[in-house]
C-alpha cells in the first residue's frame, strides 16, 4: 500500500478539464508570447504530429520544431505535456458525427451509428486508445459523446441498473476492436505493405511453422466461412456480427423485463 508521503511526492493526475486549465489557454499567459501562435493551432499541430509518428515519439521539441518555435513558446499555453495530449484527445472526439435525438431514428439505428464512428476513430488515430485510459475524458467532445451514448440506452427499454452494463458491452467491444484494427493498420503502413499483402504473407509463415500451421488448421472452417476476398471485408463483416449480436443481446434482456 502507498504511504501517504508518497502519494504527496506523487500526487494523482489532474486534468486540463479542471482547476480552470482550460479556460487559461485561449491566449497566452503573461507578455513576450510568440506571434501567431494560439492553443488551437498547437492543438491542431499535435493531433497531426501523433497521427504521422505515433504517441512513442511524441515531445513538446518535436511539437515546437514543427511549429516552428521554441519549446518554452509552447508552454505559454499549456501547463505540461499531459495537459496538451488530453487536449488533442478531446479534440478528435469532436470528430465524431452525434445521431440527432430528433431526428426519429430508433435506438438501434443511433446505437450503430455511434458505435460505427467511434470504431473509425480508434482506427484514424490509433494514439487515442492509450490515451483514453489514462485520462478522465471529461472534455466537452467526449462528454458530447458520452451523454449522446447515455440517452440513446436510456431509450433501449432497459431497466436502469442494466443500461451501464449494455453501454460496457456494446462500447468496450468497439473500444477492444478498433484499437485492435488500428494498430494492424498502423502495422502494415510501417512495414509499407497493404493490409492484405500483410495477411498473406503472415498466413504463408505461419503456415510452414508445423506447430502453429496445425493449430490454425482446426479453425479452418471457421476462416472459410467468415468469407470476404481482403482484410477489410472480413473484419467489417465480424464487426457488423458481432455488433448485431450485441444489440439482439440488450433485445433480449428487455424482453427478459
């Protein structure tokens, strides 16, 4: 167990959403601020720096480089480096496309719009994911998103002391399997081959290891009948199954009463 004076030395984390941060940052603190230089753009400036190189080699240097300035330009916005990723991080959320609660769609047909967008998001910015789990993603485009989620299972017919639970299932599977699709993507762009090239050349290995080549051959069937002529094909038709199965799941426990 953490003693308390470790936990002085070492205090939880904050976040840019609290303590006023955020309102801070519209324009520079203090005098000598540089020229042309506004939260929004370093914002802007590191969603692009994370999307081309990835969370790993990410620092405020390499930021400031790309803008053009000195690191400590960057600091007349933004406290620290945790405080500027939690910003890109809310940022793409304001990406996502929210179903309109007017527009007389039903709850399934908003579910799977929310669920499709979040799943494109994990897979445009593979960074996101890592990302998610350490902050509090209170900002205003993941709470935009995560009360949109709220209203929508609200209208499933749920009793109430099950509707976390169905919004865990349906967005912790989307959450699994778009960091899982991204960092495939992420892959094979970095070995610069196609997503398909990439699984044939996979399956060709391991099909000449005897050990591995026997353990996927009791799942042949399985690989045949999941169909699609590339990659893209065949994961979209598990997501889609898998995502069905889930909104079939929370039918039956509203029938269930």
């Amino acid at each position: 167990m953490a003693k308390a004076a470790d936990r002085a030395e070492r205090p939880a984390r904050t976040s840019v959403w609290l303590e006023g941060k955020a309102a801070r940052g519209g324009a520079a603190r203090g005098t000598g601020q540089p020229s042309g230089l506004d939260r929004e753009r370093i914002t802007g400036a590191t969603v692009l720096l994370l999307d081309a190189e990835g969370l790993a080699k990410f620092s405020m240097r390499r930021l400031a480089a790309e803008l053009n300035v000195t690191a400590m330009s960057v600091y007349w916005y933004v406290d620290t480096k945790d405080d500027l990723l939690e910003l890109a991080l809310d940022a793409v959320f304001g990406e996502l496309a929210l179903p309109d609660a007017e527009s007389g769609e039903g709850w399934r047909e908003q579910l799977r719009t929310l669920a499709v967008g979040y799943r494109a998001l994990l897979v445009r910015h593979p960074w996101v994911s890592p990302l998610i789990g350490n902050f509090l993603n209170i900002g205003p485009h993941s709470m935009a998103f995560s009360l949109r989620v709220q209203e929508v299972v609200r209208h499933t017919g749920l009793p109430p002391h099950g509707q976390m639970g169905a919004m865990s299932a349906v967005f912790q599977f989307v959450y699994g399997f778009g960091t899982i699709e991204g960092h495939f993507v992420q892959r094979c762009a970095s070995a610069g081959m196609t997503q398909d090239e990439y699984f044939r050349q996979a399956m060709s290995t391991i099909s000449e290891q005897p050990a591995l080549a026997a353990s996927f051959e009791s799942a042949a069937d399985l690989l045949e009948a999941r169909a699609g002529d590339t990659v893209s094909e065949m994961r979209e038709r598990d997501f889609t199954f898998a995502l069905e199965t889930l909104i079939a799941g929370i039918e039956a426990m509203v029938a269930r009463g």
